[in-house]
C-alpha cells in the first residue's frame, strides 16, 4: 500500500511542474557545463578537460607526440563521458592556427584547412600541448585552484585553470546555451597584458579608456576591422556588439595596362573552398559585371586572384561591390556572455571580464603563496632536525645503532641539554633546554638521511638553505598581509607573459588593421558595362537571347520545334528590361546578362522567379521617368510610374493584383492624353487620361463596364492625332471623329468602328 501511495503521489505530480523542473535541469547543465566559458580561465569544460589530460600524460611542449586517439580516449574515459569524436572536434579545433588566435594544441598530421576540409581520423593524427596552454596550467601543483571528483568519483580535475592571461579574450570562444548564446572575437595577448596592468594601476579606469591598449579584436586569419570607433567603443562597454571586418587585398600590376587584384587575407572563420564557389556564381550569373575571373593561387599563405573584365574597371570599385556580394566582407557579432566565477552567466563589458580575470589570478597568487608557505615550514622543520642531528652527530648515530626503535628514541631524547658545539666557521648555540625535542617529521627525515650527508660542507649547505628559507618566508608573509605587494606581483607576471608570448614570440604581432572604411561611391551598373547594341529574342515558350547588333526585325530566325517568335525589339547592353507576367508582378532583368545569340537561349524562368502557371505579357526596355498603363482581364487598371517597378530581387515587384481567374492583361507606355478600352464584346470606349489614377500597387479602377467576358485591350494615344488599329489587311487605319465613342469611364462603350481587327486589338 506504501508503495502504491507513492506511486500515486508521484502520478499527482503537475505536468507543468515537472516539465519546468526537468527543462531548468537540463538548460543549466547546458549553460555551465557545455556551452559558455567562465570568464576567469576562458575554457569550457571540454576543453580544460582535454587540457588537463594531456597534462597527466605528460604531453609537454618540448616533449613527444602521442596519438589523438590515445587524448581523446582519456577525456572521455577520465573526465568527459561523451562521444569521442566530439572530444576529437574540440581538441582539433585548438590545434587549428586559422580558428584559434593562440593555439593550444600542438598538431602533428592533418588537422583540417582554411578550405573547411575536416581533420584526418583521431588514430592518423598526433597532438601535444602548446607554450600558451602550458601557462594556463602553471601551478596546478601548488594548490592555485580546487579541484573536484570526475563523473565517476574515481579521479579529481580542477574546476578552473590557473591561467597566466587572459584567455577568454585571447582566444575568443562561441556556443549556443538554452534562452542565451556566446561569441567572443579573439585578440591580442600583449595588448590585454596592458590593459590589466592598467586596469591594476587605475581600478576605476573607464571602458573607452581600456580601448587604448586594446583598439579591438586580432583575428588568427588578419583582415581590416572597418567599424567606426564608436561602434568599437560601444560594443566593448556594453558586451554586445559587432564588427565589420574585410578580407586584405592589393593591386598587382601586370604590364602593359593589365592588372589583378590579390586577396591575401580572408575574413575569420570564412572557408576559402565556399567563397570562391560564390565569387564563381556571381561571375556565372553576371551580378557583377566588372568581375572577370577568380582562381586560388594558395599554398601555406593564402593568395586569391580577382581579374576584372576589362583595364579600365576600378578597383576600389569592384571590390565594393564583392564586399557587398560575397564574404570578401562579413560582420562578426560579439556576444561576451559568460560565467563570471563559473556560476552565474552574465553579459559583460571588457573591463568586466579583465576585471574578473584579474581577482582569479590575485586568488591563485595567495593560493600558490600559501602553499609555498606550508612547504618551507615543513622544509624548516626537516631542515631544523637535520641541524640537531649535526650537532649532536655522534650521539644519533649511538641511537640509530643500537636502539631497537630509533624513532621513538630520537623523539624522546632532549636535545637541548647537548653543550655548546664549535666549526671552523661559526658557533653553534644548542636549542633552550625544553624545545630540543624532535618531531615524528623530524626523526624520520634523520632516518632517511643519506650517509653521504654526514660530510662536513653538507652541514654548511643546510645552514644556507635554512637562512634562504627564512627570508623567502618572510617575503612572503609579506605578500600575503599586503594588496599592493601582491598586484605588483601580478603586473611582473603580466609583463613576463607579454614579453613570451608578444611581437618576439611567433605570431605575437597584431594581426588584424583597423582603419576606416573608405567610402566607395555607388557607381550605376549601366556605367560598368561597354555599350553595345544588341537585339533581344523571346520566344513563344519564353526562350529569351540577345543577337550582337541591330538586326532586321522582319529576318527569319532559328526556334526549337514547335516554338515560334513573340517577341523581338532593339536594344543596349546596358539596358534593363522589364518583364510584366500574367500575374500582375514586374521582374528586372539586366540585358547584359542575357545568353548570347548563337544558339536558342535560355529559358527566362530559370533568370527569374516567374511561376510556370504565369504568362509573359511583355517585354520592355526600361525608360526612367517614363509611365505605364496595366490593366487585367476584369478590366481594372491604372497608371504606375516606370521607376516603381524595378525589382531588386529574382522574385519580382507585385504591381497589379489579380485573383482567382482574373490575370494581368496590357501592360503600354503611356502617350498622349486619352485611353481607348475594348472588351471581348468588341465595345470601344474613350475617355481622358485625367480620370484613371496613378498608383504604385493595387487593383485599379474600373475601366469599362461588362455584362458578360472582359477586357481585351487599352492603349493611350493623342485625342487630336486620333485612334489607329491594323485592319485585317495590314494596313493601318486611324479614326479621328471619336465622339460616338467618348464617354465616362466605367461606362459600356459602343460598338466598335467598321474595319476594327476581329482580334479585338488595338496593335
């Protein structure tokens, strides 16, 4: 019964209780286990892990290589109960020179590219640590942090490195917890190493102050930071923020008027493989007329080759309109969320987190300080006792000789009723009758003793080590009950890692410019573009080319089978032509990028996102200023501007609404003052251009009235010059007396005139 009220107590449990307890559970694992750092050592748990590991095998800078396999197995079987191949990621990822500022992880084999090519498998590879990762670790043997039991209380690892700089920023780190996220760009050590010494020296320094030392981030890869100096400055004092960041490029010159432009450095983080394709689908697509060609010429450096399409393209030019295409330019987000003391996640600013580095290493400093302290007074102790068995050698050795229990007998003797002892160099005073008792320490350091200490010097040596002990003791006490004594030490420790990790260590130079962004002046594509004449083709299913020069319209072309001609008219390269569908939306698409005329073309469904259940009503060269008539089937239409319709994008400009089974119909350019409307009833009706209103979206007014079809056609001409049609025979006809047909708009019109095409169709 006991255990079916438990039961059933654990049932009555809310769903939402639980859920909520289970959820919070899981998102604070997540937030301080897995994916932010903490702000004193910059590392997340898996990779202090890895750190560590390598650490107990003993994997040291100056020593062998061992299999990443052998690491990684470690990790997880030690300290990290998750899959290998994440662990193998992690420690990767720390090896690689172009993600990680300062690298960790020395690697021996294939550990990935800037192409974004994966590492080989975890048994090719081998891996040792790094100088740096060796100065995150340094006094973990005298007790600078706590350590806690592994998942399975089997071993200890330590909950936070020691962590000679400032890694966080050094380094920089990203990851997506539960409700929050990180990304922290990497920068200089030697710089940050300034900004804390500083930051010691003026603790209420301001944030915009600290961007003296620290003018913004150092990316691994180099680049041009190009944000503005407040946008920096802000980013910094309030932990969010980003930065815009460009590739470095130059101009080779080749002879002869020739020219290419090199890429030497690619934004962080920015695969090479995939920039290129991109560069390579602007140049395929024409986007960017003025871009040439693009080939990878690296090798250990990175050398990317832009050509132009022609000598007289400018640089500066092309290359603001790929910064603005591809990743030649991209903008790194900062985030600076993380675990102030491991615990609590917090957005902070710069100086918070320099700030909470610099009170872990003034702890670390006391824990290392008084660590030191417990081994020199049990060093005193031992070396106390060692004295005592100097001065009063003959009767210890009586002891050791011929006492069954040498300890407790060199523990119970009094010492301090031995005589006075004479050397050559000094006197030696006996210890005060009372306090000549030896220690358990004491006695046992004597047993264990060597025989070869027993000589004369080695007595001498202990007296020098005992006074160096003592002073060093005392220096330390010191430090301990002193605060400026004790940020002096850590502003000499700052200023020994700057000068071995600065400018004088390999890649300890800044890598990364900051300068400002020239200002490239919009150039209109129509002036990147030579200016040619061409001739555009559409067919019946929507084939579309462009035939060099002007060509006889009336000239008998080449179509696939079953298609035929609709549209053919003159026009430039620098053209933009205008293409309205049956469903109401304009689609822009520039004429330079049309196929060539030698074979049928191409499909203008594949240039733009025209749906297949859409018509192409017609095509138009593109007039600024100009005005246009549309109209639909169901008769409503309007005057739009010409300019409003240009589509930036492939899917097009929604102008004209349609629904249902109602579709754009007309689309002319507006001329004259009067508009002339038929229906499928062959009613024509005139009415002034004044009373059809101009919009830029929308259904439109009602143009002329039906009782049964639609509209058929509507064109704008001159009242004066008259309305003209092509009669059945060709010829054109024009009517000048249009009174019978005037009328209000929205009105039904009267039959139209004798001759009008049976088509119903004005042209």
């Amino acid at each position: 019964m006991a255990d079916e009220d438990a039961s059933t107590t654990m049932l009555a449990e809310p769903l939402r209780r639980a859920l909520g307890e289970r959820y919070l559970t899981y998102a604070l694992s997540t937030i301080m286990h897995r994916a932010l750092p903490d702000a004193r050592d910059g590392l997340k748990p898996v990779h202090r892990r890895i750190l560590f590991a390598m650490r107990e095998l003993r994997l040291t800078s100056t020593g062998g290589f061992r299999k990443s396999a052998k690491i990684s197995g470690d990790v997880m079987g030690n300290y990290h109960p998750h899959g290998d191949a994440a662990i193998y990621d992690a420690m990767a990822r720390l090896a690689q020179d172009f993600n990680v500022r300062y690298p960790l992880v020395d690697g021996q084999g294939n550990f990935g590219n800037i192409d974004g090519d994966n590492p080989a498998a975890s048994r090719y590879t081998e891996a040792r640590m790094t100088a740096v990762a060796e100065a995150l670790l340094d006094g973990l043997n005298e007790d600078a942090v706590d350590f806690r039991e592994n998942y399975d209380g089997t071993l200890t690892e330590p909950v936070v490195l020691p962590a000679q700089f400032p890694n966080l920023l050094a380094n920089g780190s990203s990851g997506i917890a539960v409700g929050m996220a990180t990304n922290i760009p990497p920068h200089n050590i030697a710089e940050l190493c300034d900004a804390c010494i500083h930051l010691i020296k003026s603790p209420e320094a301001r944030d915009d102050t600290l961007l003296k030392y620290v003018p913004g981030p150092d990316f691994p890869t180099g680049g041009v930071i190009v944000e503005p100096p407040d946008n920096i400055a802000t980013a910094y004092r309030t932990g969010r923020g980003s930065f815009r960041l460009r590739c470095t490029w130059e101009v080779e010159d080749l002879g002869r008027g020739q020219w290419q432009i090199v890429v030497t450095e690619i934004p962080y983080q920015v695969q090479k493989a995939k920039l290129i394709e991109k560069i390579a689908e602007l140049i395929q697509t024409k986007k960017i007329p003025i871009l040439g060609d693009v080939r990878d010429e690296s090798a250990e450096d990175v050398r990317l080759i832009i050509e132009p399409r022609a000598r007289s393209v400018d640089a500066d030019v092309l290359m603001g309109m790929l910064f603005r295409s591809c990743d030649l330019e991209v903008r790194f987000s900062l985030n600076m969320n993380v675990l102030i003391d491991g615990v609590t996640p917090k957005v902070c600013s710069m100086k918070e987190v320099l700030r909470a580095f610099l009170d872990h290493r003034r702890e670390v400093l006391q824990r290392r300080s008084r660590h030191r302290l417990e081994k020199i007074d049990h060093r005193l102790e031992v070396l106390e006792g060692f004295i005592i068995a100097f001065l009063n050698l003959d009767r210890v050795i009586d002891i050791i000789r011929y006492d069954d229990d040498p300890k407790a007998a060199l523990m119970r003797e009094d010492w301090g009723k031995t005589h006075l002892r004479a050397t050559d160099e000094k006197d030696y005073v006996s210890p005060a009758p009372g306090e000549g008792e030896l220690s358990e320490t004491q006695a046992e350091a004597i047993l264990n003793m060597r025989l070869r200490s027993l000589r004369r010097l080695e007595e001498m040596e202990l007296l020098r080590e005992q006074s160096a002990l003592m002073e060093e003791r005392a220096d330390l006490e010191d430090l301990l009950e002193n605060p400026s004594l004790q940020w002096d030490s850590i502003t000499e420790q700052l200023r020994a890692t700057k000068k071995q990790f600065g400018k004088d260590h390999a890649g300890g130079a800044r890598r990364t410019l900051i300068e400002e962004a020239a200002e490239v002046e919009e150039v209109p594509i129509e002036a990147m573009i030579d200016r040619e004449p061409i001739t555009v083709v559409c067919s019946q299913m929507g084939w579309v080319r462009a035939m060099t020069g002007h060509i006889d319209l009336g000239r008998e072309l080449k179509f696939k089978d079953g298609d035929g001609p609709r549209f053919i008219f003159h026009a430039e390269t620098t053209d933009r032509l205008l293409v309205f569908g049956s469903n109401g939306r304009f689609y822009t698409v520039p004429a330079s990028n049309l196929p060539g005329g030698r074979g049928m073309g191409e499909p203008l469904r594949l240039m733009v996102d025209l749906p297949n259940e859409a018509e192409i009503v017609t095509i138009l060269t593109h007039q600024p200023g100009r005005k246009l008539l549309v109209a639909s089937s169901a008769g409503d239409g309007f005057i739009v501007p010409e300019d409003e319709v240009l589509a930036q994008t492939r899917s097009g400009k929604q102008v004209l609404n349609v629904r249902n089974e109602t579709r754009a119909l007309v689309c002319k350019p507006v001329e004259g003052d009067s508009l002339a409307v038929v229906g499928e009833n062959r009613k024509v009706l005139v009415f002034g251009l004044d009373e059809l209103p101009e919009m830029s979206r929308g259904k439109g007014v009602r143009l002329q009235k039906y009782k049964d079809g639609g509209l058929s056609d509507a064109t704008t001409f001159a009242r004066d010059a008259g309305l003209s049609w092509l009669d059945p025979a060709g010829r054109t006809r024009t009517q000048t007396d249009l009174d019978e047909w005037a009328g209000k708009r929205a009105t039904a019109g009267r039959m139209a005139p004798r001759g009008f095409p049976r088509d119903n169709r004005f042209t």
